[in-house]
C-alpha cells in the first residue's frame, strides 16, 4: 500500500504558487513588460490631454518611446536594489534594528518578496527603489523582526542628509506602497530560505565525512553561495533544500572536499539520479551570476525617469487629477 | 500553445475582490469588522473579517500579518480554512469558512449536557488540529475556549492565528507576553523568551479541564496571581520536578503548595482522561506530552470511542447569539476608552492585539480578534482577563 | 595489455585459437600455452615477448609491413575478425574524446553537425588516411575542449556508479520483500489456527454460556507492524466470522458487538499528511552555542528539537523535481 498522502512541504504557499520553469517565467516577465508599455504610452496619452502644453506633451511621448525598457533591463535594474537589500540590511544590524540572527531571513525574504513582486508587476508602474524599502519594511514584520516605522526611515534620512541633501524619504513612502506590494504577492508571506536546509545538512554529513575541520569550513563558505543564490532565479525553480545542497557542493569543491560519500550512502541511488542534474543546474546558475553594475543600474535608472508610466506615479498630473476625481483627499508628496 | 497573459496584482486583487459579496455584519470591534458574506457563483456561505489597517501609526498591524501569514500556509480538517484575501482600499479582507459557534458558548450553555464521549471528540479533534500546526513549526499562541471554532457538521478547528508566528530557530528570541492569561503556561509566566509548542499543550489542557469542569480550571486575576493560581491548583513544582526553572527570568520564590488529589475536584473524569490531562499540564515543558504523543495516549483508543463530529452536542443559534450579545455589551463601553496606540513594544514583535474587539465575533462567526473568555462574574472580571498591553 | 576500457571490465575472453603462432620468434601456443598474441593497427600479429623486444626503445617500424608502430599501440584480440576489432578499438578511443552530450548543444541540429563530424573522422582513422593529420586534429580538440570532456566523463562515470547501486538495491530490495512476504504468511497461517483451536477448546471445555465466551474471547492479535495490520484484519474477520456463525441463533444481543465493528479500525493520530523522515544522531558538533545558558532547557527547547527543526528542513523536497514544461517544442 502506497502512501497517497501528501509531504507537509506541498502544501506550502511557495511550492503550491511561486513555482516556474525558466521558460515560463520569462514569457511572464515578457507579456507584463509588453503590457507595461502599452500603458505606458496610454497614461502619457490620458496626460497630454490633462496638460496645458500640447508640444511638451508630443516631446515627452517621443522621449518615452526612446526610452523603453526591455525586460532584461528591467532585470537588470531590479538586480541592482536586490543587491541593495544586503547593504541595508547591514546598516540596520549597525544601528541595532535587526539582530545578528535576524539578518539573513529578513534578507532572504525581502529579496524573495521583491522578485515575486515584479513577476506581478513591471517597473514602469513601480520604480525598484521604492518598492525595495517597502519589501524590506514588510520583511522585518513577516520575520518577527517589527522595526517601528520611524526607527526605520531614520537612517535613511541620515544618509540622504550626509549626501548633501534634505531628508526626503517620508513614512508614507513606505506605507503607501505596503498594499500594492502584499497585493501583488497574493497575500502569501511565508518565504522559506535555504539557510535552514544547510545547517540540517551540516549536521548530518558530520557522520560521513572524515575531517570535521574542513566540514565546518566548507559550511561556512556556504552561506556566501546561498546568499548569491538569492539573486537568481533559483528559488522559483528548486526547492530550498536542494539549493542548500547545491551551495554546499559549490563550497566544498571550493575547498576540495568530496561530498559525494555523503550523498551516496545516505540516499537511494534512483534518486540521486535526477538531484545530481539538478544540483548541477544549481551550481551552474549560481557561478554564472551577473550581478548589475552600478553605472549600467544609473544608466537604466536614468531611461525609466522618462518612461515611467503617470498612471502611477503620485507626482504626475494625471494622478492627481484622477485622485481628486475620486473625490480623496489627494496624495501631497515633496519627494522624488 | 496559448500565450502568457500579463498579470498585474492589482487586478488579480480586484477580481478576488468581485468574486464575494458582503451580507450582513455579524459583529465589530475597533480592530476588525465581520461579515457573513457569500461566494458569488457557488452560494458558499463565508465569513468575511474586515481589518482596519487606516490608523495604525507603522502601517499593517502585525496580528494581520501573522494572521495571514499562518492561515496561508495550513490546510487541515480541523484547522480554519482561509479561503481568500483581498484588500480594498486600505482594509484588508480575510475571507473564512463560516463557522457559527464556538467551544466557549458550548461550554456555557447550561441547556447542553456532554457526555464523556463528546469531551473525547472535542480534545481528539482540537489536538489534531493542533499536532498539523506544530508539525509545520508554528506555534498558536492564543489557545483558549473561544478560539476553537465548531462548523455545522460538529468539526472542531482552530481559529485567530493573530499571535501564531513560527519555532524552531533557537536563536530568535519571542515575547512571553502570549496568550491569553487562564491558558498561559508557567514557563511563560516566568519570562521565557524562547519555547515550544509546550505552551499550547498547556493551554489544551486547561481547555481539556474547563470541559471536565464546566468553568475555567485557573482563573487568575492578574499576571502575578496567575502563578499562584497554578500552584495551588496543582503544587508548587520543585527544582527537581522542573530542572532550570529558576533560571528563568522571573524565577523567583513562591509558596510552596501541595499537589492536590485530582481526583476530589474532577470527579467523573474516568482515569484515563485525568492521566493524560495531568500530562498536559506537567510543569517541566520538557516532560509535557506533545501533540502527537497526546493522541497516541490510550485515553482516545480506549472505550468510548470519540463521538461522531456529527452526533455532538451544539447550542441552539438564539442561544449563541444572546452570549455574544452579553460579550459585546461588556466590551463596548471600555472599547471606547481605549485609545487606539501604537503598542509595539520595542525589541520584540508583540504587535497590540485589541483584545477588545471580536467577542461578539467570535461568538457568531470566523475568529475575530478575541479577547478572554470570561467567567460567569460580573463585567470588570472580563476585563481584567485581557493581557495588558506593553507600556 | 588490452587498450580497450570497458572490455577489461566486463572481462571479455581475448580470442585465440590452437594454431596460434608468432611470425616473428615462430614460438607456438602448443610449446608456450599463456603466449599472448598482440595486434598491432596495421593488422600484423605478434607475441607480446616481441613486442616489448621491438618497441621497448620507442617507435620503430613494424617488422611486417614496416609501418611506424609505438609499443601501445599493440592490443590483445578480442574479435575474430581484426578489421572489426581495430574498428571497435578506434571508436572507442574517439569516444573517450568526443563525449559531448545533446545537452550541451543549443540547438539539435548543432549536436547533428557534431556528430556527423565525429564520424567522418573516425571513417578517415579507420580507412588509415592521413592518420597523423587525424590524430592532431584529435589532439587539439581534447586540449581545446579538455574541461568540457573532464566533466563529461565524471558525469559518465557518475551514471554508470547510479546505475551500479540501482540494481544492487532493487535486487537486496526484492529479496529483502520475499523474506518478509514469506514470514508474514507463514505467522498468519499459524495465529489463524491458533485462535481457532482455542476457542473450540473453551467451547468444548468450558461450562459458560456459548455466548459469554465468544465474548470475552477478544482476539488480540499481535500487534505488530503496520504492514501486518492487513493481514491482522482479515484474521481478525475471519475469526469473527466464525464467532458469528457460532452465535447464530443463540442470542439477539449482538447490538453492542455490531456498533464496535462497525467503526472498525480508528486511528487517533490519523493525518492528512505523510510525515516527516529524518535520522537524528546523539550527538552533534553544533555552531550555536545558545545551549550553554540554562534557560532555553528550562523552557523545553531541547537540543533534540533544534536538530529536528534543521533536519526536516534539509529533507523537505530534497527529491522533487521542478516543473517541466507542457509544451516541449523539438527545433528542427
């Protein structure tokens, strides 16, 4: 009698929901950049004709179409805040925000929010930065890592200020932004890492390999290849624990261990046959990593300025015309 | 082969949104409004609970967030089924199976006898619900009467995931402010900043006296008094019976009482049930029995068998509704007291639960945000029930 | 001295024959029965003494047909025919070089092109032209491509090790169920007669009502594993069966037995999940060192449950595979 019952991890919102093959990830990210545009160029139409400039309005389409990001751009750009998140992440453990051990899940999951987001969504309507904050924010709540939301904006104002300028990043900045992103992630908040599979493992290779030392290095290096492993798409193919397990051969082959002992001893052969070719898939994404360069992020950060859609963009006139339609009290923002 | 269609989340919000239509409120609170509301196009009767989010000073409270958090992730016969969210301007909207009453209204209801047999089902069916979440490493945080739902067809589940959040990882420290204060487990009560799932088998315990006794086991009337409760109710332990207790941060002296003979106050209760009750209300959280143990006890193979969920006892609906009534008349005046502040205290995650709000939402439908499942005393003895909030 | 890999270790007999004779010392295999005859790539035999005798010093030409020959080149037959052994011996050698998969091509067409060119290489060795030509173009592509190849042949090696351990454990497997199969029925054959023969035994001896014994006689079977608990029930049905038909008649107050048997097996514990599978050891060298302080013991946050927690993660869906794709377009 075989057992028909599901494993507990199924049931889990990330495997039921954020699951895709390469192929069908990209078609997703394609048609939503298409659509994108597509609104793009309507909401500059929609605010032409709220414009008093008809000439300026012609320019701006123009500009706009010049301008227009292609999905790999898009990718681009977002990479560039995913890598953003660490560096925050380190300045809110400084200022004792976040504790030491809080740092990698709230990490972890506000990247994996801000991936999930833009698989709903295009960065024409939603500029990376912005939404960065907002993911982060929202992780540090999801991880019972509750930071207050002035404690939070503070030493982003710092740092606005140091850098010569006033203190522009508001709470509503954040705030405003926190339904539109629980929207877009359908309101799943359960993220899972691959931090805690590695550690499991650590445990349980300590019975097969022979030099405890080198074990406990190897491990230690993978958590540098599990935090590169956040930037790629991984997570929306593999479950965490195989890509624990594939940062760990990464680490251990670093440091010339064999891992292979454990794997074979341990698991029935038949199926091993297909996580080898996943692990080696796994290895594979994660040494290839591109990460976005600074210049080529400003570059493309700079394109988005004239292509961001006004529909959605509080500074815009159509956005405050359409505000004060719905006869709301309209959003007043002095930031950028 | 059909090409991929753009998805926005906004739309996918507001076609989850068309899909419900709200029918008439079944009860409010400052915390969340709720709704009996229907599935448009297959007639399923659900609960909608509308959370206010507007004023909450550091945006989407907490309790929401776990809340939704836990119930996304759980799918269990005997745990409440989170069928939808959605979110309509800034109010987010949980959509619940309906669940007309609950454990607490049962237990009050003088009109319902209970039988040995329906004690066992309840126990069985809450445990189970219980032993799914423990299993996925997530901790309930708010056991008690009036958070274990019962549906139409007599299932028991457990509901109001606002203080849930997950275990396991031992260097993520949690408040001991938790849970509701008759069902707190000692090791809560004495400041322990990380734990198990031992607290909730705390809790069932007392849920599983409360059901032998018909009123609560220990009740105390304020946090301190609340272990001196417990240790008349069943000897103070000793540093013997539970290793380390002293270590904990408020483990200070007490009085020593002697261990009471169970029996004398439960009478009726066969053996096996007071066994493994006593079981679940070991001091030592180590020797506590878990879930799954609990259900492996003999005390739910042995005869009677459980009754049917079917077959059990339910009150009738304008008995339901007149104890609800009763909740929220209580409850009203002091909500209007309190100021709505932010309440999270400062290193830890305990967002301010309004533990006002949901009595009468809990009576009548999909757990609301409740607060303390009084005794039979007057009114300021409810009050006193509800955990302050952190200063 | 066989060239050939894989024919030394599935242990093919080399060929040889009665007449066997070197044509160069004329020494016989019916005066010397372990002479090993080689083959060189030009065809000419000789015995492996010769071999070394003439080519130990390094490239010499052979003494047949005075083609340029080299020590290894010299290989035990395995084949009658020699062309067809000289044959699989070149594709062999090829393969150890050219192991690209389909995979690692972007397109099946590119793969096609590859092999194709594998081929007409192999063709020009066999046929003997321009062999030196050949074999640079051999040689560049293995220094070109050597990672490439590395990898290939550990994933190879890796696979033939897979499909090694497969079969041994399906067949430890097979045998392992059989042995169990076997003891199951022979223990059902005997708490089957066992059973019986003590209730007739009470029937007939005993002074009690019928009724009353079959009653009290509850038969409890063992309780052994899960898998036996099928077995047990048919057992036990059959045994109730048997009480029936003995208490047919006596007595109506069989309402109580009914409700019993009607619930039937009930497991309080029952999940709608399968549960977890790990191997938790005793003992661990463990990173965090939180376990020091008294206080988390105090609270029943035990070593045990820290290791559980860990180690359900590293196995959780450790084995599932990833969406495929519905619609797999071949492009040709």
């Amino acid at each position: 009698m075989s057992s028909e019952k599901p494993p507990l991890f199924k049931q889990t919102s990330q495997y039921r929901d954020w699951r895709f093959t390469p192929e069908s990830l990209a078609q997703q990210r394609a048609a939503n950049n298409k659509k994108g545009i597509e609104r793009v160029l309507q909401g500059l139409r929609e605010e032409a004709q709220v414009d008093d400039d008809p000439s300026m309005s012609e320019t701006r389409i123009n500009e706009a179409k010049n301008n227009l990001l292609t999905p790999s751009e898009e990718l681009e750009l977002v990479d560039y805040y995913l890598q953003m998140v660490h560096v925050y992440a380190l300045t809110y453990k400084r200022n004792g925000l976040l504790k030491p051990d809080a740092v990698n899940n709230v990490k972890a999951t506000a990247i994996n929010f801000i991936k999930r987001f833009y698989i709903h969504n295009v960065v024409f309507d939603y500029p990376p930065k912005s939404i960065m904050l907002t993911c982060f924010y929202l992780a540090t709540k999801v991880e019972n890592a509750f930071v207050k939301i002035d404690d939070f904006i503070r030493p982003l104002q710092s740092a606005e200020m140091k850098r010569g300028g006033k203190a522009q990043t508001k709470n509503e900045d954040i705030l405003d932004l926190e339904f539109v992103v629980i929207q877009s992630l359908q309101f799943e908040l359960a993220a899972h890492h691959p931090y805690r599979p590695a550690y499991g493992f650590y445990l349980d290779m300590q019975a097969y390999i022979e030099d405890k030392g080198l074990l406990k290095e190897v491990y230690e290096k993978t958590q540098s290849y599990i935090d590169q492993s956040l930037y790629t798409d991984l997570v929306f193919f593999y479950q965490p624990s195989q890509i624990a397990l594939g940062a760990f051969k990464l680490a251990a082959k670093d440091k010339d261990l064999d891992i292979d002992p454990y794997l074979t001893q341990c698991f029935e052969a038949r199926l091993l046959e297909s996580l080898y070719t996943i692990l080696d898939d796994i290895q594979d994404i994660v040494s290839n990593r591109n990460p976005t360069a600074v210049d080529k992020a400003r570059e493309i950060d700079r394109k988005l300025i004239l292509c961001r859609n006004p529909e959605k963009n509080p500074n815009s006139k159509l956005y405050k015309k359409k505000v004060a339609d719905q006869g709301e009290v309209p959003y007043q923002s002095d930031s950028e | 082969m059909t090409a991929t269609e753009a998805v926005f989340g906004e739309d996918i919000n507001k076609e989850t949104e068309s899909l419900y239509k709200k029918q008439r409120k079944l009860g409010e609170g400052t915390y969340a409004v709720v709704y009996q509301g229907q599935h448009i196009k297959t007639g399923r009767t659900v609960a909608i609970k509308k959370i206010k989010v507007g004023n909450m000073r550091s945006g989407l409270d907490m309790s929401a967030i776990r809340e939704v958090k836990a119930l996304q992730e759980l799918r269990h016969p005997n745990v409440i089924e989170l069928v939808d969210v959605f979110s309509h301007k800034t109010n987010l909207n949980l959509v619940l199976e309906y669940l007309d009453t609950d454990l607490e209204i049962v237990i009050k209801e003088k009109n319902l006898v209970f039988m040995p047999a329906d004690i066992k089902s309840w126990m069985m069916m809450a445990l189970r619900g219980l032993d799914h979440c423990h299993k996925c490493w997530l901790l309930h945080r708010d056991l008690k009467p009036n958070n274990l739902l019962i549906a139409s067809d007599g299932q028991l589940k457990l509901a109001d995931f606002g203080l849930a959040r997950d275990f396991g990882d031992v260097k993520r420290a949690m408040t001991s402010n938790t849970v509701t204060r008759w069902y707190r487990a000692p090791e809560l009560l004495l400041g322990a900043t990380n734990y198990t799932g031992a607290i909730d088998i705390w809790a069932m315990g007392c849920i599983f006296a409360e059901l032998l006794l018909r009123a609560p086991y220990l009740p105390g009337d304020s946090d301190i008094e609340q272990l001196t409760t417990i240790f008349k109710a069943r000897g103070t332990p000793t540093e013997e019976e539970w290793p380390g207790m002293s270590k904990l941060p408020a483990g200070f002296k007490f009085d020593k009482y002697p261990r009471p003979q169970f029996s004398d106050l439960f009478q009726g209760a066969s053996e096996d049930a007071l066994v493994l009750m006593n079981l679940m209300l070991t001091f030592n959280p180590t020797n506590r029995i878990s879930a799954g143990d609990a259900l492996r006890h003999p005390y739910f193979s042995n005869m009677p068998r459980p009754t049917k969920p079917a077959k059990l006892s339910r009150p009738k609906k304008e008995q339901a509704a007149e104890i609800a009534a009763d909740g929220e008349m209580a409850n009203n005046e002091d909500s209007r007291k309190r100021q709505f502040k932010d309440a999270f205290s400062d290193d830890d995650v305990f967002g301010s639960r309004p533990m006002i709000a949901g009595q009468a939402n809990n009576a009548t439908a999909a757990g609301g945000g409740g607060g303390g499942g009084g005794g039979d005393g007057p009114a300021n003895k409810r009050m006193d029930m509800r955990i302050s909030s952190p200063a | 001295m066989s060239i050939l890999p894989t024919a030394a270790k599935q242990e093919i007999p080399a060929f040889f024959s009665q007449d066997d004779s070197c044509p160069q010392c004329k020494s016989h295999r019916y005066l010397n029965s372990s002479m090993k005859l080689l083959v060189g790539p030009c065809y000419d035999k000789m015995c492996e003494g010769c071999v070394h005798r003439i080519f130990d010093a390094g490239p010499a030409p052979c003494p047949e047909c005075g083609r340029i020959l080299r020590k290894n080149e010299f290989y035990q037959q395995v084949f009658e025919d020699v062309t067809v052994e000289n044959e699989v011996r070149i594709r062999a050698r090829m393969a150890t070089a050219y192991n690209k998969r389909q995979t690692d091509f972007k397109t099946l067409k590119d793969y096609n092109d590859y092999l194709e060119m594998v081929e007409d290489l192999t063709m020009k060795l066999l046929s003997g032209e321009d062999t030196d030509l050949i074999e640079e173009i051999i040689e560049k592509y293995k220094r070109e491509n050597k990672a490439l190849i590395e990898s290939n042949l550990t994933k190879q090696q890796r696979e033939e090790k897979i499909q090694r351990m497969i079969l041994n454990q399906e067949k430890s497997k097979r045998q392992q169920m059989r042995e169990e199969y076997l003891k199951q029925l022979a223990e059902e054959e005997r708490e089957k007669t066992e059973a019986k023969n003590s209730l007739i035994n009470a029937l007939a001896t005993s002074d009690k009502s019928a009724k009353e014994i079959i009653k009290t006689r509850t038969v409890q079977l063992k309780k052994s594993s899960l898998s036996n608990r099928n077995s047990n029930r048919r057992a036990q049905l059959e045994i109730e069966a048997l009480l029936k038909s003995a208490t047919e008649g006596l007595d109506d107050d069989d309402e109580e037995m009914a409700e019993d048997v009607d619930d039937g097996p009930f497991d309080p514990s029952e999940s709608p999940y399968e549960p977890a599978k790990i191997t938790l050891r005793e003992k661990y060298d463990d990173p965090t060192p939180v376990f020091r302080q008294g206080n988390l013991a105090a609270a029943g946050v035990t070593r045990e449950i820290h290791y559980r927690y860990l180690l359900e993660g590293a196995m959780a869906g450790l084995f599932e595979l990833p969406l495929a794709d519905k619609t797999d377009e071949a492009s040709n």
